[in-house]
C-alpha cells in the first residue's frame, strides 16, 4: 500500500467523534490534501454523550460542549459541510452524494456517519422521542417539565442515564424493559441486580420483563401494550431501545454490509479506498473472534484516529484498542475495560457490591475478558493494560492479590 497523494481530495462522512478523530489522524500523519467532513446535523460538532449526562442533570439552556472549535478546524485546513446527509456512495466515479444534490469528489473517504436511534412507532404512526440530538433533549425536558410523569422504554445504558438525569428534575420515571434485570446483556445478572437497586432506592420504578408490543395514544394519554397482556399508561414516553448503523446509504454501493460497515482491523472496506470506524463500523479485533461493532464514545476517538494515520500512510497497523465505557447515575460513575461474555466467570477483586465502590473481573477458561468499576479509578487502569496486552485469567487475579489477601489460591483459575 502507498499513502494518499498529498495533492489529493479525503472525505470524512460523519462530523462525528470518529469523523473528526479520522481528519485528525490524517493531519498528524502528514497529509497536505484537502479534507472535506460532512455532517448530518446543523450543529457545529458536539459531545453527544453528555446529553444523557451532564446536560440532563443540568438546569437552564444546555450548553453543548463542542468536540473541535471552529479557529482549529480552520487551523487544521478541515472544510466542514453541516446539514447535509450523505445518501449515496459511487465507489467507481467516486463521489459522496448529499440529500441537498451535492457529489462530493473523493481520492479516499472515511465512513463515519454513526448509528441512529432504533424507533419506537405508535399505531398512529407517530415515532415516539428518544435522546439523540440536542433538539431531543430540549424536547424530552419540556415534555418531562409538562407532564411530570415519563416512561423510558428500555433499561440499557441510555435508558438508565436518561432515568436517572429525569429523576434528579424530581420527575416520576417507570422503566419498562423486556429482561429480567437491567442492563444485564452488557454487565450479567450480578450487577444488573446493582443497577435495579440503586435505581429502585432512587424511586425509580422498574418493571422487568415487560416488553413494550404496541403503542396507542397521543402525547398527554398513551397506552403501552406489554407483552403480559398489561396496559401501561403515561403522559409521556421517550425510547431508549439501542442504535442501528447509519447503513442505508450504503445499500448497493458494493461496501460490505453485515450488523455495520465490515472492516479489517486496520478500518478497511472491502473497496479500496474506503475506510470505516466509529459506531457504523463492525471490524475485525484481536481481542475478538468474530468482527464486532463497538458503539462507545473513546472507542470511536480512537480508532478513528487510527484509522486516519493509517489512510495516510498507505498502512493497515491493526487497532488494538480495548474497549471502554462510562456511565453516570445517581452521582456514581460507572466504568469498564473489556467486554464481558456469556458464560464468564464474575470475580470481585475490590470492595463489594453491596458498597458504593467496588470493582469486579470477568473471564472463563484461563481468558480475562473484562473488569468493570464502581469507583475505583485507579486501580482499573491496572486491568486495562493487561487486557491490552492479553493477559491471562490467572495474571488478573494475581493483580488483585494485594487488594484482597485473603484470595484463594483456587481462585477460578
């Protein structure tokens, strides 16, 4: 491989965490060309995970927290285009084309255009809100503000940030959710049942396994069919129910598309020229055996970063990054390394659930998978590096020793 053509045109599809990571990495590895990124949205680019954080909790007109201002993208020589969604791709007369008309010329293109909310329609075909853009936190707030009463359909992540932010406005919030626990697919039933206490003590109410059928009504009187045969009624819904890859577009271009963009580890399509990363991507990993689409905020940083460096150079340097998350509720902050599996082994290496800092690991069969914190900052960063580096099962838990001497040596090992 050689690297672009300084003379030559790169556009970046997505003003988005990852985009302007990409356009970044491009710059720093040296690329004089010009760089085109095109957003979506009329907003100059923001930091969208603190509209379920920060900017919920907050009183007052959100302040957006921009993600690059308008003097360094001028000083970096990056053309940013906002409200333009990209409709197609024309991989062999290569150009990006706008809903506005536009064809947009290219040497190499980054997909960057992220994911969108999955809806939730009711029978008269209105798509309820969800928290994606800052015209729907403004929307959710006012609704909530009106009302006083909000059901949050969902119980992942953005379904209990979203609860927890109404709850603080002391809204009354009820959680509908179709498993047993809350956010249990991502961290098991051992902390899922975490979440549904601090929730729970928090007055939020949580109704578990309730799948949500069918929605009738209108704001003010809405009428949820769960999948018991019960009727749910509320003032006002907002849908926390995951992210689809924003992939339509792409349909018939000739990228590959399964679950996202498919890429290699290095962030490349099967066409030449076309880079993915960010939440449309799902790429090949080491830390993985299958290709993975990994929708968090530092993962989109840096593998757009890298996948930037990498279209420059002309080099396909596999991203190694290990995957990482936050959240924020009820004044405690949540993070993990890794990504837990089924079938995993939970250990608690510090403190217990039970308290309000804690940190526990997860691996099976002799593979440290991931650790996940309440608290605990520092030590944390101690599993991230060995992740990084595949450490085993055995390495974690000696790694813990200090911090519990009282661990036996017969440890899950």
């Amino acid at each position: 491989m050689t690297g672009l053509d300084q003379s030559r045109r790169m556009v970046v599809v997505g003003a988005s965490a990852a985009g302007l990571s990409a356009a970044d990495g491009l710059r720093e590895a040296g690329f004089e060309g010009s760089i085109t990124v095109l957003g979506s949205e009329l907003h100059h680019p923001y930091d969208r995970p603190t509209l379920s954080k920060g900017l919920l909790l907050a009183q007052g007109e959100p302040e957006l927290l921009e993600l690059r201002s308008a003097e360094r993208m001028e000083e970096s020589r990056i053309d940013l285009i906002l409200g333009r969604r990209a409709v197609g791709l024309d991989v062999d007369r290569k150009y990006v084309v706008t809903d506005h008309g536009d064809a947009l010329p290219w040497d190499a293109v980054v997909l960057a255009s992220g994911g969108r909310a999955r809806p939730l329609t009711t029978d008269g075909g209105e798509v309820l809100p969800v928290l994606r853009t800052p015209d729907d936190l403004r929307a959710l707030r006012q609704g909530a503000a009106r009302h006083g009463e909000v059901t949050v359909v969902g119980a992942g992540l953005i379904g209990l940030e979203i609860a927890a932010g109404l709850s603080a406005h002391g809204v009354a919030v009820t959680v509908l959710h179709d498993t047993a626990l809350p956010v249990d697919r991502i961290v098991g039933p051992e902390l899922g049942q975490v979440f549904f206490e601090l929730h729970s003590q928090h007055g939020v109410r949580l109704r578990m396994l309730s799948a949500v059928v069918s929605v009738g009504g209108v704001e003010g009187d809405y009428e949820l069919r769960l999948v018991d045969g019960t009727i749910h009624r509320t003032p006002y819904v907002v849908v926390g129910i995951g992210v689809e890859p924003d992939v339509d577009w792409l349909e018939g271009s000739g990228v590959a598309l399964s679950g996202g963009v498919l890429t290699d580890a290095a962030g490349r399509t099967n066409v030449p020229g076309v880079w993915a990363a960010g939440d449309v991507a799902r790429s090949a990993h080491p830390m993985f055996g299958d290709p993975v689409r990994v929708e968090h905020w530092t993962h989109a940083v840096e593998k757009g970063r890298h996948v930037g460096l990498n279209a420059a150079r002309g080099t396909a340097e596999p991203f190694a990054g290990v995957p990482y998350f936050w959240s924020d509720q009820f004044g405690r902050r949540f993070q993990s390394f890794g990504r837990r599996r089924d079938g995993d082994t939970m250990f608690v290496a510090e403190g217990s659930l039970d308290a309000e800092e804690f940190l526990v690991l997860f691996g099976a069969d002799g593979e440290f998978h991931a650790a996940f914190a309440s608290g605990q900052s520092r030590s944390l960063r101690g599993y991230r590096k060995l992740l990084a580096r595949g450490a085993r099962w055995d390495e974690a838990i000696d790694l813990a020793r200090p911090a519990n001497p009282d661990l036996a040596d017969s440890v899950a090992r």
